[in-house]
C-alpha cells in the first residue's frame, strides 16, 4: 500500500513538474551586478558566462554566476574552457554553493543576439536541463539609462520544428509558426535578501531631490541612434537577399511544373496513338526523368531570424527617438521660461 502511495506521488510530481511553465526569472541582485560588470569591462567585445540557482516549480531562481574564459578558436583552448567551468562548479559545490546550472548569460551589441548561433546554444543547453534561460545584457543601450536585461527562452514548439529540421512553408503553417513564436521573454524579478535590502536603505540619500542628475537631460542620442539605422540597413539588405532566394525558387518550382505539363501531355497523346495500336500505355509518371525530382525549398530559419532583428532595431529606435522627443520639448519649455 506504501508502495502504491509513493509511486502515485511521485507520477503526480512529475505530471505537475512538466506541465508547470515558466514564468519569472527570479535573480538576486548580486548577480545582475556581477553581469553587468563582466559584460561592461570587455564592451564592445562579446563575452558570456554560467548561470547558477535552482529550478523550483514556475520560478527559475538564479542564485550565483561566473564568466567564461574568452573563446579562441583553438581547440585545445576551448577544452582548457570546459575544463575551467567544470573546475569552478566543484569548487562552488565544495564551499555549499549552488551549483545547478539553469542556463547562461552573453553581452550583445544593439540589441543583435537573435542568431542561429543563440539557437544550437539553446538546444545544445536543453539536451541536458529542462528548463533553462539566457540572460541578455546590452551595455550599449544600457548606456542609455535603460537596464538591456532580458530572459529568453526558445519556445516549445519552435523547438519541436527544429529538432525535424523543417522550415518549409507547408509545415510553419502546419503549425502555424510565426517569426514572433522563435523566442519567449521571460519577466525578470531582482531578488535580495532581508540584510541587503536593509544596507540599500542605509546608503540612500536623505534628499534625494537636491540631488541634480543633468545626464538625463543629454540630447545627443545620435551616435546610438547612427548605429541602429546602420544595422538596421543591413538586415534589409539581408532580407532582400532571403527574398530573391524565395523569388528564385519559385521561378524554378514554376518552369518545372510547366514542363512537367508539357511531358504528361505528349505522353497522354503517346498513349492514346499506343490504345489505338493496340499496345500497352505507357506510364504518366516517370521518377528517373529530372523534371519530376522534387526541387529543396530554401529554409525560412534565417528570414525569421532576420525579421526578429528587424523589430528589434525597430523597436529600439522608437524607445529612443520618444525619449529624445521628450527631452526636446522639456528643454524647449525651459528655454521659454
């Protein structure tokens, strides 16, 4: 009867263990502070680290992290790399400190993390944990006066369709995928503990209206601005190129069609001068003849990856004009008084 009682729990657990989602990443503030400071001293060089902390039902808590080396090339400097994290999660597990990784962290430049890379890293990431996320930090729209942080997750059922390696049209309708389903963001939720909590209180000013900051009134945005038209122009361009390789595929689905019309046609004809002979028709289809191969249509990946990027930059420069407007007329009003 014991038996019976555990083993129905233990089927219920997982039941609810695998249809609970995700839905905050909770991270202590120490953490957020260790990213930014990682990401910010090797701006504009890219870098990326281990998230540590514990998956505990629709909460992912990340509780601790660390940097990666800086990745080369050479493959016995990448071993040394996975040797590292290896050696730095014992020693984390030695001292009683969390040691579940539940995903990583990497820097971007302008908001341009939403690559094929970003995708095998996910997947490779899943093959061993369940549930995991990516933490994306911008310095360079942080710069801004805007925290860039962000956690992502791949969704369900892109993950699905990647696995298959399948990303002809028929089958994202199938499933009725769309370029917004590739990534989920996650809400991120700052955590610190009661004496942390108690220490910030401390160190805050008494007036803080006394306190003039006049680098939020800085109208130049236009270097940050420059650099998001600049790649906005290039994802563009790249979809432009996307689009003709669509524009030639059909081309050629539409020339092979046509002579496959033209072949059964003089075949049908064939056949009927070969009824009225009073021989064998011959067959309407014929696999060794090239025009009935099949032509491989183009995957629709990097089209979805690059219009993800293009709302992106987007959605950038509209944070950022509606700021500069803002400060504009503030200025504006001042000068008039």
């Amino acid at each position: 009867m014991a038996n019976t009682a555990t083993r129905s729990f233990l089927q219920v657990a997982a039941t609810e263990e695998a249809t609970t989602p995700l839905r905050v990443v909770q991270i202590e503030g120490l953490v957020i502070l260790k990213i930014i400071k990682h990401c910010k001293e090797f701006s504009p060089a890219l870098v990326t680290g281990q998230l540590l902390g514990l998956d505990v039902g629709s909460v992912l808590e990340v509780t601790n992290c660390f940097p990666f080396p800086i990745r080369e090339e050479d493959e016995e400097i990448e071993a040394e790399g996975a040797n590292y994290q290896l050696e730095m999660m014992r020693c984390l597990r030695e001292v009683n400190v969390d040691n579940n990784t539940v995903g990583w962290y990497q820097s971007t430049l302008f908001g341009s993390f939403q690559t094929v890379e970003l995708i095998e890293t996910f997947m490779n990431y899943q093959e061993n944990i369940r549930r995991c996320v990516c933490i994306i930090y911008d310095p360079s729209r942080s710069n801004q006066g805007v925290l860039a942080l962000k956690a992502l997750k791949l969704s369900d059922s892109f993950m699905e369709l990647y696995r298959s390696n399948n990303f002809t049209g028929e089958k994202l309708r199938e499933k009725n995928l769309s370029w917004v389903d590739i990534f989920e963001e996650i809400p991120i939720k700052v955590s610190n503990s009661a004496l942390v909590s108690a220490f910030m209180t401390e160190l805050e000013a008494d007036t803080p209206v006394t306190q003039c900051d006049y680098d939020r009134l800085q109208l130049s945005t236009s270097p940050f601005l420059e650099r998001n038209v600049e790649f906005l122009i290039e994802c563009m361009d790249d979809l432009s190129m996307e689009q003709q390789k669509f524009q030639f595929y059909y081309r050629n689905l539409s020339r092979q069609q046509a002579q496959q019309q033209a072949w059964l046609q003089k075949r049908r004809a064939e056949n009927m001068a070969r009824k009225n002979a009073g021989e064998e028709p011959l067959p309407e289809e014929d696999p060794s003849n090239p025009i009935f191969k099949p032509i491989p249509e183009p995957s629709r990946l990097d089209s979805f990856l690059i219009t993800n990027q293009i709302a992106n930059y987007c959605n950038q420069i509209n944070g950022v004009a509606g700021q500069s407007f803002s400060r504009l007329y503030l200025m504006k009003a001042l000068h008039e008084n």
